[in-house]
C-alpha cells in the first residue's frame, strides 16, 4: 500500500474513532447531569410542598393545590403525594397524572431506605423520605423532564453535526496533509529509480529540515561517493599507464644498453635493476588497487607508523636516478623538536607514490630543476611543503588542478596526460590529510601537504 493511501487509511480510521468517543462521552455525560438535575427538581418540588403543608398551618388543601396549578409548569405532568409516617395519603397533587407505586416503595422507605428511584416508561419516579420536627414523612414525586429531554435531542443534532463536519474536514485535512508528505517522497523516488551508472546527478533536496531532506542528503552523498569510486575505477587504466610509463621506459632504456655490453658483470648489475624496476612497478600496481580497496573503508590505511623525512629522502633517491640533473633542497624547520614528531600514521607504500608524484612533477615544471622540501609541524599535523621556481597557475587553473585530464598553460610540451596530482590527491585524503596549490609572494609554485600525526 502507497505511504499516502496509509496516512488517509489511518487518518480516516482513528479520527472519527476518536472524535466519536468524544462527542458520546459529552451526550451522556450531559444525560447524566440532565436526570440528576431533574431528580434534585423533583425533591425540591415534594419537599416545598411538604412544607407549606405543615409550616402554614391555616391553609387548607384547597389552597394549596391552587398554588401548586400556579406552579405546574415547574415540571411537566408532575404528580405528587405524600404520606405521614404511618403511611396514610395527606396530600395529592390536582393533575391528571396517575401515579401506580408498589407498596414494597412505601415499604422500603420506612424499612429504612432514605430514596428510591426508577422509571416508569417516560416518567422518573422518584421517593425519599422527608424530616420535619423529628417527625418522618414519605413522599413520591412523578413527572416527565420533557425539557430535559428536548434539550438532550438537541444536543444530538449538534454533536451529529459537528461528527459530520469534523470528518469533512479532517478527510480534507489528511488528504492534504499526506499529499504534502507524500510529495517529496515520491518524487526522491522517482528520480532515485531513473539513476543509473550513467545518470549519477545530485536528487532534489527539499528546503524542508526534516527526515526527507536528511535522508535526500545523505543519498547525494552516496551518489558522490559512487561517481568518486566509478570515476576511478574507469579511470584505473590511465592511472595504471601514467605510473608504470616511467619505469617501463627505464628498464628498456637499459635493456638496450646492456645489449652491447659483453661484460658479465655488467649483466649481473642489469638483472639487478630490472628487478628493482619490476617490483616497482608491481608496487605501483598494488597501490593502485590499494586506492580502489580503502575507498570503501578508509580505517584500513592507518596500520602503519610512517616516518615522513625517510620517506621522502627515499623518494628523492629514486628521482636522482631518472633525472640526474635535479637537486633537492631539504630542510626541517624549527618547530620540529623530536623525531617523534616526524611519524604519522598510514600506508608507506602509497604516501611513497603521492611524494614521489608530486616531487617529479616540481621537478618536471621548475625552470631549472630545482625543488626545495619543507618539513614542519603544527598543531598535531605534520606540513611538507613543496617549491619550485616555474611558470605558476591562474586562478581559473588552480580550481581544476586536482581534477582528472588537467592540464594547465604551463604543461606545453610536458609529457602526462593529468592524472598524476588526482591519485595524490586520493591518497592524502585517505589519510585524512589535505594537499593545496598556493602561489609565493616571491611567485614560486607551492604545494602543502598536511598530514595528521595521530
């Protein structure tokens, strides 16, 4: 059943439950106040004329039934009478209503009862027992409260009315109410189903702050991380070709030297660098399929103590051999007190791949192959900065820098094809660190890399 079809259902099933108990408790507690009432009328009614009969000792009955006419409107199609205390009739009342009591009545009174009551078709009777200068008297009151009971009937029509037009409008109300509801699930629904593969675009979030908002959040942030993962993934091959271009071209360049080397020594130093490049590259595959694996659970990387001065000592060892020309600048600024504050948890393999990326590239754009290294810490984050002294970026390309396929005025003639900052990107935000892009106010290329120390 729809979400909407539920909340009318419920609506339209407990809304007049509820109102209907309502509006009952109202007509009978009002039923109950009327007879009480009307018996309390009735009492006065024989209990008044009890008095008059004994108080006023001059009047006759005569006189007395001609003020009880005066007064018959007082209680319609009343009849009294009342008894003395031996049970003989002293006084009845002139109209016409018959009054057939069963003597258990009398009897019960003078056993001991002090009021009775039931009913006798439409009428009420009511008797009780009447003390007057120590003496008791016994008096029977009968009459119909037909005023009661039209204002009762009344009531009825009221509340019958109010039932009707309150389902009207609560039926009008939770039409609307589930429409409102309903609406924006619906359409989260129906924009959810048409995503696919292809179709990762952010849902509509309502400007509502409720759960249908939140939960329209939380999906987009698992659109973005799935368009994160699948653009990598569909990007893996150009990855995996930028990364293993450079030491496949290094082991064949010196493949083709050692074929003209007739040294066996020369051989055996050979064998020894392919291997090395081998499993460089195997590294690089396996950091590759690292990035792919702890996307999906990112507390995987931190299993490892990294000190990141060796680290990069390493990296720029391995840049040496490629490119014999650069020179490195390293230096540890003065906030660093111990070695301890060097180390910061992750994956060495991977953090081993982002420096060496982003060293090469400082090596690739600096005018005169010159890189100067950084390394300080900073309130609990250990910072390397990287510089170098080529052509910088403008704004407009610093926005796209960690994107794949960038490639901005200053890569002319460069080699690459823009993948290499994304990966290094990927990493350092696995180890819930940050990498930017900022220009020097001596107009140098810097990038910073911050990484937490625990």
């Amino acid at each position: 059943m729809k979400l909407r079809n539920r909340i009318l259902l419920f609506f339209a099933g407990s809304f007049p439950v509820i109102l209907g108990i309502a509006l009952l408790a109202v007509y009978f507690s009002m039923a109950e106040y009327r007879e009480e009432e009307f018996l309390q009328r009735l009492k006065e009614k024989t209990t008044t004329t009890l008095r008059l009969l004994i108080d006023v000792q001059k009047i006759d009955h005569a006189l007395l039934r001609a003020l009880d006419e005066t007064t018959i409107n007082n209680l319609y199609d009343e009849k009294i009478l009342l008894f003395d205390s031996a049970g003989r009739t002293i006084y009845a009342s002139v109209d016409d209503t018959s009054v057939l009591f069963p003597l258990e009545v009398l009897k019960d009174l003078k056993g001991g009862r002090n009021e009775i009551f039931y009913r006798e078709g439409q009428y009420d009777v009511y008797a009780h027992v009447i003390e007057k200068d120590g003496e008791k008297f016994y008096a029977i009151g009968k009459a119909n409260d037909i005023y009661g009971k039209e204002k009762l009937r009344f009531l009825v029509w009221i509340l019958l009315g109010v039932f009707i037009i309150s389902v009207i409008l609560e039926a009008l109300i939770a039409l609307y109410l589930s429409r409102q509801i309903s609406q924006p699930i619906v359409r989260l629904t129906n924009e959810v189903s048409d995503k696919s593969i292809n179709n990762l675009t952010q849902v509509y979030v309502p400007s509502s702050r409720d759960e249908i908002a939140s939960l329209a959040n939380g999906f987009n942030t698992m659109l973005a991380r799935v368009e994160q993962s699948y653009s990598y993934q569909k990007n893996l091959i150009h990855h995996v070709s930028h990364e293993l271009k450079t030491p496949i071209a290094v082991l064949i360049s010196n493949i083709e030297r050692v074929l003209n080397e007739k040294d066996p020594q020369q051989w055996q130093e050979s064998l020894e660098f392919q291997k090395n490049g081998l499993m460089q590259m195997s590294t690089v595959v396996t950091t590759l399929l690292d990035i792919s694996k702890y996307e999906t659970d990112p507390a995987q990387v931190f299993t490892e103590s990294v000190r990141v001065d060796e680290l990069l000592f390493s990296c720029i060892e391995s840049l040496q051999t490629l490119s014999p020309a650069a020179r490195f600048e390293v230096a540890i600024h003065q906030s660093v007190n111990d070695a301890a504050e060097l180390t910061c948890p992750g994956n060495e393999r991977m953090l081993h791949i982002a420096f060496i990326n982003v060293l090469k590239n400082a090596i690739a754009y600096s005018g005169d192959e010159r890189v100067t290294v950084e390394v300080s810490a900073e309130k609990n984050f250990l910072q390397v900065l990287i510089d170098n002294n080529g052509a910088t970026l403008s704004q407009k390309e610093q926005s796209g820098l960690f994107t794949y396929f960038f490639r901005g005025q200053n890569s002319y003639k460069k080699i690459g094809i823009g993948l290499g900052l994304v990966m290094v990107s990927k990493i350092i935000r696995l180890h819930r660190g940050s990498i930017a892009y900022h220009v020097t106010e001596t107009g140098k290329n810097r990038f910073i890399i911050s990484l937490p120390q625990s």
